[in-house]
C-alpha cells in the first residue's frame, strides 16, 4: 500500500521495543513529510551509535575506553558503585551526589529469563576489588526480586575481598504520598527511621 | 551522562511525534545493543524514505511517477476516491473492496491550526475531474468536524464538474458495541438504515 522504502522503513522502527505497527506506520509518515536534513540527522545518529563500546574497566557505555568517569582523577577510584545497566548509572549521575566510579553488571539475575550470574559482569568486579585500593562497593541494583537477588550475589562474591559492601536505603521516595505507599516499603522505612532531635 | 553519539540518538529520536525523553533513551539504549546489521539497516530505511515523493495526478507517496495505482491500467479511471491523507488511502486499500483511483487531498481544513482551502490538493482534483472522463467522485474524508468540512468544500468545488459527487456511508462501525455507541452515530445508522425483508 506504501511504496517499498516507506515499508521497509514501518518494518525496522516496528523491530523497536514498545513500537508497534500502528507507531511504526505513524512514524514513518511522518519522516517522509519531515526536512531531508532532519530524516538525514537522524539517520546519522542512528548509525553513529556503532562507535559506541563498554568500557574494559567498569561496562558503562562509552566511545572512549576507559570511559570519561573511569579516566576522571577527581572522582574518587576508592568507592565503585554496582549499578544494573547504564540507564540506571544516568540517573545516578543525573542526582549529582556521588563522586565515585561505578560498575556496570549489564543486567541482573533472571532465572525465568534465563539469565544467571555467568551473565553478569560479576567476575571483573571481584577482580577489580581483589586489585586493591577500593574502600567501599556500594550496590545499587534495584529495588525488585532480580535486584535484591542480585544484590545478594554481589555481597556473596565480594566476599573476604577486603572492602566494606553497602546497599542503597531503603524508604519513602522523596515527594512519594504515605496513604499509597505499599507496606514493605513503610516497613522498610520504620526500620530506617533516623533520630530528629 | 551518555557517550555523545547515544546523546545524539535521544536528541534526534525524541523529536519524532509521540516519542518523548523517556522512550527516546529507552530506544537509544536498545539499540547501542542491538546487532549492528539491525541497526545499519534502520539507518537505511531512515535515509531511504528520501527518494519518496508524490504522485503527480493522486498526491499519494511513491517512488516512481506516476504511482502504481495510477499507472495501473486494471484500476477504474472513472472513479476518483477522495481522502485527506495517505494512511487513510492505505486503509482503504488494506480494504480491499474499492478498485478506482484515489485523490489526496494532504490535509483537512482545520481553521484553528491555519489550514484553509489553498493548503488543500483542491485545484488539482478539480482539473483532474473536469478533463473528463471521470463518472463519480467518492469523498472519503475523515467523519470528524474537519473532514466534514473539507466534504462539503470538495463538494461546492466540483459542483457542474459532470462527475456524480458522493460521500462514504454513515453508520454502526462493524464489531462495534450499540451501548457504547454516540448518539450522533446512531442516529446516523438509523437514517441510513436499509430493508431486510
């Protein structure tokens, strides 16, 4: 019904996660209609992202390696903070309040999904650990099943490695509203309750 | 927080319509994941909607011109179906049941967002219907506020053309569900309601 460079163009943006067919129609309609330079722009980007590599120290993204964070003398190289994907690592970043270095396990444990701890990036943590200098491994995988389980392995492993490991607080989220927050949440956050006065 | 070609991917992502900062970077981060001939080839089909223009009788998109529903001597010249974009020519098609020709009109008149008459592929379908030959005139616009309008502009416009001028059909959607239905609709089916027996 389209002519082919239209189709082929529904079939790769419906191949997206979360684009369905309809999306993927509108969309394409839409760059037919947009400025030549506009589809080109995006064209480019989409094929600039094959420059993008993980970094063979902590597996964030990066087109340099070691990553821009790794390779920053002021962030302090004695505190790796364990982060599930670089998504989660943006928005830690975004909070502005950790001057760390990180480390990216490019997933978290899934039996269903089939994945387990060989799929992580497990073992070059500890050997990045094992190296010495780090004081403190601080894990920030999510707080749902997978994370926590996770979060369980990494202790496991870290081990008698000779680093102190924490995990993130639990509690209410800022600006959260205390009538719809679930009762493991409000526990978790009694047993955190900190002293005022 | 991201290498700059993944930055450039959102940037250029997040400016398609309904995609906003969020899906952008989930998108992004799907495919600085995904295999490389996956995403060289969206590349392609990004840059390949260049060489899609429109036809030079219908409007509708092609990439040879005249297009294929015009160039197709199996299809009825007589009949020109009239509709405002090139998805609903698509639905149609998709339809199966109509064997004419098409107009597009690239729009409906939509005063509030500035489209008048001249922004419309108006002048155009009534030179096609007054070089004759053409016997009926089909308006499929849109049954909204908009499309009504444009009927009845497209009507005034061909009147004394020597064509039959008609508009699709009101009624119940098929599969549809008569107590969730709007009065206006169902009024509707009820003028247009035709005899069993």
């Amino acid at each position: 019904m389209y002519p082919k460079a239209v189709n082929n163009l529904i079939t790769a943006l419906s191949r997206l996660p979360g684009i369905g067919s309809k999306t993927a129609e509108r969309l394409a309609l839409f760059l037919v209609r947009a400025p030549a330079a506009e589809v080109q722009a995006l064209a480019r980007a989409v094929a600039g992202v094959g420059a993008v590599k993980a970094c063979g120290v902590c597996f964030n993204l990066t087109e340099s390696d070691p990553c821009p964070i790794c390779a920053d003398p002021n962030r302090d190289a004695q505190s790796i903070c364990v982060v599930e994907t670089p998504a989660d690592l943006a928005a830690l970043e975004a909070a502005g309040s950790y001057r760390g270095r990180y480390h990216v396990l490019s997933g978290a444990l899934s039996p269903l999904d089939g994945v387990g701890p060989e799929a992580l990036r497990l073992r070059e943590l500890v050997r990045r650990v094992k190296q010495g200098g780090v004081r403190e491994v601080i894990i920030a995988t999510n707080p749902t099943v997978e994370g926590e389980a996770t979060a369980d392995l990494v202790a496991r492993s870290l081990a008698g490695c000779g680093a102190v490991v924490t995990r993130l607080g639990y509690g209410m989220p800022v600006g959260g509203d205390l009538k719809y927050m679930d009762g493991l949440t409000l526990s978790r956050s009694l047993e955190s309750r900190r002293k005022l006065s």
